[in-house]
C-alpha cells in the first residue's frame, strides 16, 4: 500500500504547478463528462488535503480549503491508495455529505483516484457527477487512476526543480515536459494519439 508523504512542491506562486493542476481538472471534467473535478493535494504535516485546483462546479472559491486527511471519500482513497466510483452517494457511509455542503455542491455520484507518484500519495483526482456511461465500468475507474498516476509522474517532474529553486516559477524544459506528458495522456484518453 503505498505511504502518504507531504509533496515538496508547496511553494506558493509556482505558475507551473498551477496551470499543471488546472489542465489535469479541466480535461478529467471533459473526459468524463462531468459537472466538476478537483485535485486536493496532502500536506501531511497538517494532516489535511487542500484544494489546489477545481474545474466546474466550485471552482470560484474552493481553491486553498482545507479539510482532515481522514474524512469522506477523499480521506479514504488518500489513505488508501485505491481507487473508488460511488454511483449513489446518499448510500455510502464514507460520503461525508456535511463537508460536500460546505464547500456549496453536493454531488450524486463521484469517481476519485489517488495521485501516487514513487509509491507516495500527493493527493487525489475527484470527478463529481460524472456521465452515467463515465462510471458504469472498471474500465473508466482504470482511465481515471491511469490519469491520476500521469498527473503525479507530471508533478513530480516539477517536484525536484521547485524544491531546488525555492518554488520560483517553474520555466524552460521541466514546464514543458510536465505539460507534454499531460497533452499525451489527454490525446490518449480521447482517443485521438
């Protein structure tokens, strides 16, 4: 089972990393057809996962919330390192539906994988509501945790610069090899690469 471990990449103003996370909601959000997706990312020495990145529903002002590593279903696949597709939150007891209403959107159904990078959760990949055809299958619950281990490889391809630099903006090379394996991981999820 892998470990969960705070990412060295915390450095606010990283523009890469930003923009990074933000291309991994917007194309999980258009992939699965989905009224919103997020990324939280573990800060382990809180014990909290944070809001770094939301498309959709929430996005003008979930970014920055924190919660507790352990609660709702974010909780349980960070802590986990497995995936999970719910299709009727109202009947799973790990939904926490008193934390979904305070970030002003609850869903009916979620998909949510974790972002493993080096046997190490950084945090997970949340797609709310997505299409009936989205979660009816292992095959979709697999795209999505394919995805959510592309975008850790891609982040941790910023990691190293971040940490080396202070968490100044990311530029040159290692910005466009983290966005290049995201564009391919896109073309191939739509079936176009």
């Amino acid at each position: 089972m892998p470990t969960s471990a705070s990412p060295s990449f915390h450095a606010p103003g990283d523009a890469a990393r930003h923009e990074l996370l933000q291309s991994v909601v917007d194309v999980a959000r258009a992939i699965f057809g989905a009224a919103a997706s997020s990324v939280c990312l573990l800060d382990e020495e809180a014990d909290e996962l944070v809001f770094q990145a939301v498309s959709g529903e929430g996005e003008a002002f979930l970014v920055g919330r924190r919660f507790p590593a352990g609660r709702g279903i974010a909780g349980w696949v960070a802590t986990s390192g497995e995936p999970m597709v719910v299709d009727d939150l109202s009947r799973n007891a790990s939904f926490d539906r008193s934390l979904a209403e305070s970030t002003e959107y609850v869903p009916d159904a979620l998909m949510a994988a974790p972002l493993i990078s080096e046997s190490r959760v950084l945090g997970v990949l949340e797609v709310l509501d997505p299409s009936p055809q989205a979660r009816s299958g292992v095959r979709e619950l697999d795209l999505l945790a394919m995805f959510a281990r592309q975008a850790a490889a891609a982040l941790r391809v910023l990691a190293p610069h971040a940490a080396a630099t202070g968490g100044r903006r990311l530029e040159g090379e290692r910005r466009e090899d983290a966005l290049q394996l995201l564009g391919s991981l896109e073309r191939l999820l739509r079936g176009t690469g």
